[in-house]
C-alpha cells in the first residue's frame, strides 16, 4: 500500500557553530518528513558570509562557490529519487530511514559501528579465554567512542558504510582528533593504528578490499621517556616516610626500578613465579599480562629485601598488597616531589629505570635487557633504554683503561643498602617456608 498524504522537503543549512580552522561552516542536508527532521554532513564547507540562506546554496561567484551549487543540486536530486523510491515500493517512509537508504545502510549493508561491535565482541571473549590485556580492550572501546563521535560531529550521522572509508575520511579523523579533541600527535596515530586493526576485520569478512590506512602517512614522533639517575634512584631508595602509603609505594616503584615489571605485572605477581634456581638463587619467571611474551629476571639484593619485606602481606597468593594504577602514579608524584627531583615520573618510568639506569649504564647488553622486559623486537628495547652520558662516560674509561695497558676496571656503582645488615640465606629460608607452607613449591 503506498504512503499518501506526505510531506517531504530537502533544503541546505550552515553549521555556523561548528566552523573549521580555516573559517567555513559545514553545510548540512536537512530532510523532513512528515514533520521529522534529520540533518547530515554534505562533506561541503563554506565560509558563513558566502552563503545565501533563504536560496540555500552559496553566491556562486567563484569557480570553488560554482562547483558547491552543483553538488548540492546533485545531491538533493538523489535524495529526492530515493525519495520517490521508496514511495513508488510502497514502504512508509521517515527521515531516518530515507537517510540510511542514501548511505546505504540497511539490512544488506555493513557499517562501522557495526563492525566495531563484532571487534569488541571477539576481544572481549579472547580477554577472558585467553588472557589478553585488558587495557588494549578499553583502548580500543575508547576508539569505537571517538569514532562514534567523529561521525556525528562531521556527518550528523550515527553510522557509517565501510566501503565508503577512504583517505580523505580518515584525514578529517586524524585532523578532528588533533583539533577537536586535543590530542597530541602520538595519541593520534596510535588511535588510527587501532582504528586500522580493526578495519583490517572488515578486510578478512570480506566486507571491503582496499586498504584505506595504506595511503596515510602518520609517523610517532621521537618521545623523550622519563626516568631516574643513579643519584635519583639512591636519593628515593634511601628517602624515609612517615607516611604507610607513601613508604609501599616507594618500595615497589623500586622493585619495578630493579625488575622491570610493568605496574600490571607487580599487581598480579604470585609467589609461584617467584622460581628458586638449582644455586639457590630466586628468579621472576612469569608471562607479560599485555603481551603474553616470557620474561625471567634475576632478583638481585635489592628486590630481595623488598620480597622479604612484604612476603605474607598480599591478598591470596599475590607477592604484593597493590593499590589501583591512578592512586600510585598520583603517590610517585608525590614522593618524586618530597625527594626534591624536577621530573614528571610515573610508575611506569621505573621500566624506563631499569632499562636505562639500572642495566645498560651498568653494561648489560641490551639484548639482555630487551629479553628482562619480554620485548619481542629490539627496537622496542631501544625507545626504551636510551644511551646516556654516563654510559658514554663509563664506555670510554674502559676503552682509556685498555689502551693505557690499565687491567684494574673504573670504579662500580655503590651499592645502595639499608643500615640493618642484608642476610641473603635469611630471605632465601623466608621464602622457602613461606612457600611451602602454602604447597607453592
């Protein structure tokens, strides 16, 4: 039965509220039917003064004015033929619905958003059946959101076909991230690196094949990571508190500082990957929680006396009583400022520690280093340990020392240590027992 009484009409407004950097306003379609309005991007601009809004359409009076007036002319004989088809098929038509008929978004096509629901849903199911990170699943629930938001900032519209995602689509992304949300480079082109993965899905579906992502030319700018001296490290190790909080959290900043565990890493850290080797001497031998990669670390004196320190404190059969991420990072700040050190630390500049003050000034090779991070390329390794001047400093004493006929090596570090006196055999039978009390063996 075909629709009768309606009422349709399509004309062209300015987004004036929206304007671009470049000072022109986006133009909108807007369709009514029936009463019900709809407005979507025309993915025209214009600037506000060069538009007539009685007539709809610009002055005209420039080659760039002339070629607007005939898009907006095509594109509103195709909504008005969609229009009349719909019509002619006998379908009750709404403004929403003539719009998804126009991008083609009905039950035979595929969107975006839709396709972001299956990526999700497949991450979701792969983070609890086979472990997967849980903070690249927020990240990438946080990508969907920002594309959702894109879509209706940019093209009033909620969803989106993935055939039509081209290079000039996700340059306006990456330009509206930059802009509109303020983000800096780097963030940027890691949410298009997401946003490319999960494209990559609708690719295998065979939903697409072109590759939209390939065309772009998005580079991570070089980013200077934080992270302590030796003078720095020895000035918060020995630094004391009055304060409980502040005084767990200095500990275990400086057990990631001469382990390398990321913050996930300590708050999961059981005692059955505290692993006892056949010379009596304690390893970490665990798997990364966000990339699943081995990783074994030797624990030296230090970490040892932590270990000992907190053995028994942890709920279940976690080394370590670990409060939330936000809450530590926020106390290191704190304790970075009462140590009197001009620098924006994290937790996760102790990883940065390691690699650079802890083991590479020190001489371990950074193939060393990279396998004690669970790094499966080296590069990675290398963005994180950096070759400092002290470094520099203690390579060119030896080369002095080896020319000069000199056998005796430059000084070593001093090793930090507590007043009381440091009883390896000790911690070694703490563990044992505790261990074996609770069948951890």
């Amino acid at each position: 039965m075909k629709q009768t009484n309606s009422t349709f009409s399509v004309i062209f407004v300015i987004q004036k509220g929206k304007c671009k950097a470049d000072g022109t306003a986006p133009i909108l379609a807007r369709i009514t039917v029936n009463g019900q309005m709809i407005h979507f991007s025309t993915q025209q601009s214009i600037l506000p003064d060069r538009w007539l809004p009685l007539e709809y359409r610009t002055m005209g009076q420039t080659k760039e004015e002339k070629a607007i007036n005939e898009k907006l002319v095509d594109f509103k004989s195709t909504i008005k033929r969609n229009y009349s088809d719909l019509i002619y098929r006998g379908e009750v038509v709404t403004a929403a619905k003539l719009k998804n008929n126009l991008f083609s978004l009905d039950e035979r096509s595929n969107g975006v958003m839709e396709l972001f629901e299956i990526f999700l849903r497949d991450y979701e199911r792969m983070t609890i059946t086979e472990g997967y990170g849980k903070e690249s699943f927020f990240l990438y629930r946080v990508t969907r959101d920002r594309v959702q938001e894109f879509l209706w900032d940019e093209y009033k519209c909620k969803e989106y076909p993935i055939a039509d995602i081209d290079k000039t689509f996700l340059e306006k992304l990456f330009v509206w991230l930059r802009i509109n949300k303020g983000n800096q480079n780097n963030t940027a082109v890691k949410f298009m690196h997401r946003f490319a993965s999960v494209y990559h899905m609708a690719r295998d579906k065979g939903w697409v094949n072109k590759n939209p992502f390939g065309s772009l030319r998005l580079k991570l700018d070089t980013v200077d990571r934080n992270y302590l001296t030796k003078d720095e490290l020895e000035t918060v190790y020995n630094k004391e508190f009055t304060s409980k909080r502040l005084e767990t959290v200095r500990d275990l900043f400086i057990f990631s500082c001469y382990t390398g565990l990321a913050y996930i890493d300590i708050k999961q850290l059981t005692f059955k990957e505290i692993v006892e080797k056949a010379d009596g001497r304690l390893w970490i031998v665990k798997k990364r929680q966000k990339t699943k990669t081995p990783v074994t670390v030797p624990l030296l004196d230090i970490p040892l006396m932590i270990l000992e320190k907190y053995t028994g404190k942890g709920k279940d059969d976690r080394v370590f009583p670990v409060m939330s991420n936000q809450k530590m990072n926020d106390y290191i700040k704190e304790i970075i400022a009462i140590c009197d050190i001009d620098k924006d630390i994290s937790f996760h500049c102790a990883r940065h520690t390691f690699a650079t003050t802890v083991t590479l000034e020190n001489g371990v090779p950074i193939e060393s280093v990279s396998k004690m991070l669970g790094h499966t390329n080296i590069q990675t390794t290398q963005l994180y340990a950096r070759i400092t001047n002290q470094k520099i400093q203690k390579d060119m004493d030896d080369l002095a020392a080896k020319i000069e006929g000199k056998h005796d090596a430059p000084p070593a570090p001093s090793k930090m240590s507590k007043d009381e006196p440091f009883q390896k055999e000790s911690i070694l039978r703490t563990m044992r027992k505790f261990k074996a009390e609770r069948g951890l063996q």
